[in-house]
C-alpha cells in the first residue's frame, strides 16, 4: 500500500477516476455554457465569433476565445453537435486537470528548492500530486462547460515560470554574461514565456493578467532595493510583450469588426448597444455578498420577475426604502426590461445607501463577499442544498446533504489551512523562497480584492488561486527533508 502512495502514476489515476466519477454521475449545466456553445457553433458553421440575438447572428466580444474555439476544435474533429459532444468536451478538460497536477507538483517542488536547495523534492513532488489529483473543488469543473479546469492549468504553469523567475532573480549574477548556447538560463527567457502562457490564460479568463501585475510588483521590491531598475523594466517589457502576443488577433478582430480596440472581454458582459445596468449592479453591490442572493436578482434581471419580498432585508435600510425598491420593480416587471429611467432610479438608491453608510459599500460588504470566495462549501455544481444553519433542523431534515456540505466546507478549510502554513515555512527559509511566497500573495490579494467588485460574487472565481495553495500545501506537510549527509555537508 505504501507503493502505492509514493508512485506519481497511481496519483494521475486515483485523479482521473474521481474527475470520471464527477463526469459520468454529477453533469452539470451553467447558464455560460449555452453562449460559449453558440459562439463555437457559429464560428466553426458561418465562421464568426457570434451569439443568436433576435433570430439573428450578431457579432460579440461578451466573452473571451479561447473556450469557444476549444469547443469548436472537439466539435470539428468529431463531427458532434454541442449537446452530442459534452461528454467528449468533459473527457478533454479532464486531461487538461490533469496536466494542471503535474504543474501543481512540480511547482511544489521548485517552492521547495527556493526555501532549501539541499531538501529532497521527491516527498514534496508525490505530496503535491496526491493533494491536487483529489482535490474535488478543481475536479468537479470537470464536469460542466466552463473555463475552469484551462483556466486552473495554465495558472499553474504560469506559477511554476513564476517561481523560476523568482529564483532566477535572486540568484542572478550581473556580472556574467549568458553564453548563446545556453538558452533558459536568465531571468528574460523566463519572463517571456511566463508573459506568453499568461496571454494563453487570458483567452480563457479576462482577469488572468493579474498573475502578471503581481509578478512584476513582486520582483520590483527585491530589483528596486538591489538598485537593478533596468533588470526590472526589462522583466516587465519582455513579459508584457509577450503577454499581448497571444491577444494580438483577437484585439484586431474587435478592431475590424466591433470598430473597438479591445483585448479583454468588456467587465459587463453587454452586447453592442445594449443597455449597461450600471445603476441596478451599484444597488446590488450595497447589499449582496453571497451566491444565493444572485439568485434573488441579479441572475433574474431581463428574464425574469424580481420580488421584492423575496430580497434579503439587508436591501432596504427602511420601510421606505423597501416600498421605493417595490415601486420600480413593479414598472420592471410589466414587461422584464430594465429601462434607463428605472436604473437611474437603482443608481439614486446606491448614492443614498453609500451617503448614508460608506463603510458598509467599501469595506464591510467587500469583505464578506471575499470570505464566502473563499469560506464557501463549493458545492454549486453538486446536487447538495448547502444549508448548515440551524445545525438541527438541517440534520433532521437531509442528513446525508448536511453531511456532504460540511464535509466540503471543512475540506476546504483544510486547503486553505495548509495553503498558509507552507507560506508560513517557507518565508523563513530564505530570501529566495520569502520572494515567491510574496508574489504567490500579491496574486492571490489581487484576485480577490478585484473579485469582491464584481456583482455576483461566485466561489469558481478562486480556483485559479488552488495551485498555489496546494503547492504550498504539499511543501507544509512533506516537510525539509535531506538526503543523508547533506545537511551535514551543507552546514
């Protein structure tokens, strides 16, 4: 049995029969999957990138390429209608998972390096496999038609350049000059192809970048003190050129197309001309913090009616506020069209809620949204309510579902837990290792503080940060382990 977990393949195994298990028994649907199929049906039948508006092929740019164009590639080579090839689509993003495991491990392994160049990787690397092959969290995205399972891979190939550059920089010898037969020895090949792998990320989610923006925060506060200002820009131009590479056709796309330079997918989502529910998102944005309180409106607006009585009471800070918010959605609901006139109305609410508490919109309300990002069972994809409180009555009510709820709730707890205290180690190990963990942070700070703005706070959107976590996860619990008489011989 002892074989059995220290052999790296059993690992990819026991990570393939639980993304197989989630493939065949829990298939789920999301409300994104039917645009990306439409726009890889489009593209690949009319040869547009285009959604079906009003029984009309319209040209957008309302989401990023790259999940498009996967599905249209396993749509090509097997000749499949969207709804015939999903199982064929979920087998290809499991392979991608895996592969994502391999990075995780590997990236493990460098963390490891970083903090002790003496410390034998192999415990690290098989920790590091284990950890990520059963983490379901990144697993169950397996199953449905989303960005995440390319989305968590390429963020862990583009932490474990990361982590190469990181070492790179503190070791570097500016006084030696790099032989032309030697290539990927420097910090530059590093920093391209950490840019270049992060375009790739950013075909599939538009908020990848920011890995970039931290890694450049990160090594301009070891540069900068060493009084290396020119290492550091070069860093930033060969990986931020690199970067626009892979977006370079889609930006001329939208150029010639949509007449608009863009190389992100717009922050709204909105198709050209249509109306921006700017006032109504500011409303939400004073009040709403949890996924199921998208489900009360947000995810209603322009489909569906909203009640009013439905809307949690932190909505409304009075009774005439609550009958103001009744009136307009009276109007709206006539005929499920938000007007102007009525999200102006939404955006006066917003300017009186922040006047009257700016705390509760900038501080307090942010806050919570990034601890149920990161708090949360996870369990969106999975046929399981999430109620916990009040402890008995769930118990009494679904025992099994109570149990698999907190079950994923203390199993994330468990992630997140050891995603610290491998950050703990590591930073006091060395400077070399304190320069990934802090980068490795930066990265994770930014995301969440950028997630906490948007309107619909969903829990997937941290996953991106899993193979960090787990990497650091794997490197607290193998622990700093030598190979006999290297301690020695290093002391």
């Amino acid at each position: 049995m002892k074989r059995i977990f220290l052999n790296l393949f059993a690992a990819l195994t026991a990570g393939f029969g639980l993304r197989l298990f989630f493939v065949l028994k829990f298939p789920a649907d999301s409300g994104d999957t039917v645009l990306y199929e439409q726009m890889a049906t489009n593209w690949l039948m009319h040869g547009v990138y285009a959604m079906n508006v009003n029984g009309a092929i319209q040209p957008v740019d309302l989401r990023m390429p790259g999940y498009p164009a996967y599905l249209a590639l396993v749509y090509w080579l097997t000749g499949r209608t969207p709804a015939a090839a999903r199982l064929l689509v979920m087998l290809g993003q499991v392979a991608a998972d895996l592969v994502g495991c391999v990075f995780i491990a590997w990236l493990a392994g460098l963390l490891l390096v970083l903090g002790d160049k003496h410390a034998r990787q192999a415990p690290v690397l098989i920790t590091g496999m284990w950890l990520a092959a059963l983490c379901p969290f990144t697993a169950n995205y397996t199953a449905v038609s989303l960005t995440e399972s390319f989305a968590v891979a390429l963020t862990a190939m583009a932490l474990v350049l990361l982590a190469g550059l990181c070492g790179s920089v503190h070791e570097l010898n500016f006084s030696a000059k790099r032989r032309p037969w030697e290539p990927w020895n420097d910090y530059r090949d590093l920093a391209a192809l950490l840019g270049f792998i992060v375009g790739i990320g950013t075909l599939f989610r538009p908020e990848t970048p920011l890995l970039l923006l931290a890694a450049w925060i990160g090594t301009a506060f070891r540069l900068l003190r060493r009084r290396q200002a020119g290492v550091w820009i070069r860093i930033v131009v060969f990986s931020g050129l690199a970067g626009i590479l892979p977006l370079a056709p889609w930006a001329v796309r939208n150029e010639v197309t949509l007449h608009e330079i863009q190389f992100l997918a717009p922050k709204n989502s909105n198709l050209p001309g249509e109306l921006v529910p700017s006032g109504f998102m500011a409303w939400e944005r004073t009040w709403l913090f949890r996924v199921r309180d998208c489900y009360l409106a947000p995810w209603k607006l322009n489909g569906e009616a909203i009640d009013v009585e439905q809307l949690p009471a932190r909505a409304f800070d009075s009774a005439e506020e609550k009958q103001r918010v009744a009136m307009i959605l009276e109007r709206y609901n006539e005929e499920l069209t938000l007007t102007k006139d009525e999200d102006e109305a939404f955006a006066e609410l917003e300017r009186e809620r922040t006047a009257r508490n700016p705390l509760r919109t900038y501080l307090w309300l942010p806050a919570l949204r990034a601890v149920t990002l990161w708090f949360a069972p996870r369990i969106e994809l999975l046929p399981v309510s999430g109620t916990v409180f009040p402890l008995r009555q769930a118990w009494e009510d679904d025992k099994l579902d109570q149990s698999v709820t907190i079950g994923l709730f203390l199993l994330n707890i468990l992630y997140l837990g050891l995603g610290v205290w491998g950050a703990v180690r590591l930073w006091r190990w060395s400077a070399a290792s304190r320069s990934a963990v802090l980068v490795i942070l930066l990265f994770v700070v930014l995301r969440t503080a950028f997630l906490t703005t948007l309107e619909t706070p969903e829990p997937r959107y941290v996953l991106e940060c899993f193979p960090a976590l787990i990497a650091l996860g794997a490197v607290a619990l193998a622990g700093r382990r030598h190979p006999t008489g290297a301690s020695a011989a290093s002391a």
